[in-house]
C-alpha cells in the first residue's frame, strides 16, 4: 500500500510549514498563515495597454 504527504502550506513571509488541512482561510477563500497573519490573495494584474501602440498604426 502506498503512502501520500498531506498537502502542505509554505508562507513566503516566515517560512513557516504547516499541514493545508490545519491552515485558515479569510472570508474569500484565501490562505492566512496562522504564524505571520500573511493572506494569499491574487497580485493585481499591471494593464499592459500603455505598452500597445494606439489603434491604427
């Protein structure tokens, strides 16, 4: 019989370790390490229209 790791949470801000099943979540879903109070939420995407040249060129 073989044997899986439990899925695991790594904060990036402590380094912290911990089993995902014993790791908060805030009140949209995201992990919040139970050390350091670090939320994963989703980075904010730059626009990238200022790099586009304007239409009709």
């Amino acid at each position: 019989m073989s044997t899986e790791n439990a899925a695991t949470f790594d904060c990036p801000d402590c380094d912290v370790r911990a089993p995902s099943t014993s790791v908060p979540y805030d009140s949209l879903g995201y992990v919040v390490c139970p050390v350091c109070g670090y939320a994963a939420t989703p980075a904010l995407e730059r626009s990238s229209s200022a790099e586009r040249s304007p239409a009709g060129d």
